[in-house]
C-alpha cells in the first residue's frame, strides 16, 4: 500500500474512494456472471452447430467417391461469396451474429451431370452454411471470453487490492487522528494544571 497522509481529508478521500469501489464491485460482480452465462450458451450452440456440420459431412460422405470420378471439380460448383452477419450486445461487448451464407453456385447441365449432382450441391450448401456459422460462434466465444478475463481482472483488483487497500488505510488514519487527539487532550490537561501555578508565581 502507498504511504498515505494522516490527515483528515484523506481520510474523508479513502472514505469515498472505498464508497466507490464497494457501489461499482456488485455490477462488475453481475457483468462476470452474465458473461459467464453467455459464454456457456454460445458453447452450447457452437456444440449444436458442430452436430448438425458432422451430420452434413456424414451425408455428404456418400457421395464422395462419385465426385472423384464422375462430378465436374465439385469445389467450383459452389463457392462462397460473403457471410451475412448482424450485431448483438452483450453484456455491454459487441458481437457478430450470423444470418446467412451468400454462396455463388455454378449452374449445372443435367444431360452431362449425374443425376444425384443436385443432392450432393445442396449438401455442400448447408455444410458450407454450418461451417460459417460455427466460426461466427467461434468469434462471439473469443470477443466474450476476452470480455470476461477483463472483467474478472477487475473485480480481482477491487476485491484483492482496492478495497482492502482503502480500510487499511482509514484504519491507519484513524489510529493516528485519534492519538493526535489524545496528545492534544493530554497536552490540554497539562497546560492547564500548570496554569494556577503560573498565576500564583505571577503574584
């Protein structure tokens, strides 16, 4: 702990500094659990996305020695084009949302083109979908958890250092306030009990 003065208007700053620190610590205390709670679902959702992604790739799995023989380069029918993304807050931290995936898909000649082309392209389209939207989660998890280790920071300063700092302090101040009094008291009583002698000497 800094060397504080021993006075009274520093007594009267730790006082309201500790006021402060113990009025901003429930809020800090309130934004840690709420992060906490929004951490726990956006790794709930990103699990559910990844679920459905693997279920995708399942499906998609069948077609896989087909597009190696018989499909055109299969990764040019469908490209990506932009992912579409809102923005939410969080607990006082902004984040990406997704919307959708704008995806170009090149138009395929159903005489040259197997017949199963339309299936595997639409599963394409949606395993490309998931992937977008599991790295949109992927981005809101870092944002919040980066939010969150701040926060945490700050209710452990608070915690560990401010407010213990600050009652150590007006312990400290007070101690001192009160036997500077004392000595003043004391001090008094002297001066006094010497002052009829002062006066009969004076005669």
């Amino acid at each position: 702990m800094a060397r504080v003065k021993l006075t009274k208007t520093e007594l009267k700053a730790q006082s309201d500094a500790l006021k402060r620190f113990l009025r901003f610590l429930p809020m800090l205390q309130l934004k840690k659990q709420q992060l906490q709670a929004e951490i726990a679902l956006i790794v709930s959702k990103a699990e559910a996305v990844a679920a459905k992604e693997a279920a995708c790739r399942d499906a998609l799995s069948g077609w896989i020695s087909l597009l190696a023989t018989d499909a055109p380069a299969f990764e040019k029918l469908v490209r990506v084009r932009e992912t579409k993304t809102s923005t939410s807050n969080i607990a006082g931290v902004s984040i990406p949302v997704f919307e959708s995936l704008d995806l170009a898909v090149e138009p395929v000649d159903a005489w040259e083109s197997p017949a199963w082309i339309d299936d595997a392209v639409a599963s394409e389209k949606e395993l490309l979908a998931l992937r977008a939207e599991r790295a949109v989660c992927e981005e809101q998890r870092r944002l919040v958890e980066e939010e969150l280790r701040q926060t945490s920071q700050r209710v452990n300063l608070f915690e560990k250092v401010k407010i213990p700092e600050c009652r150590e302090a007006i312990r400290v101040i007070k101690i001192a306030l009160g036997d500077e009094q004392t000595a003043a008291v004391t001090r008094g009583k002297i001066a006094k009990s010497r002052a009829p002698a002062a006066d009969g000497r004076a005669e």
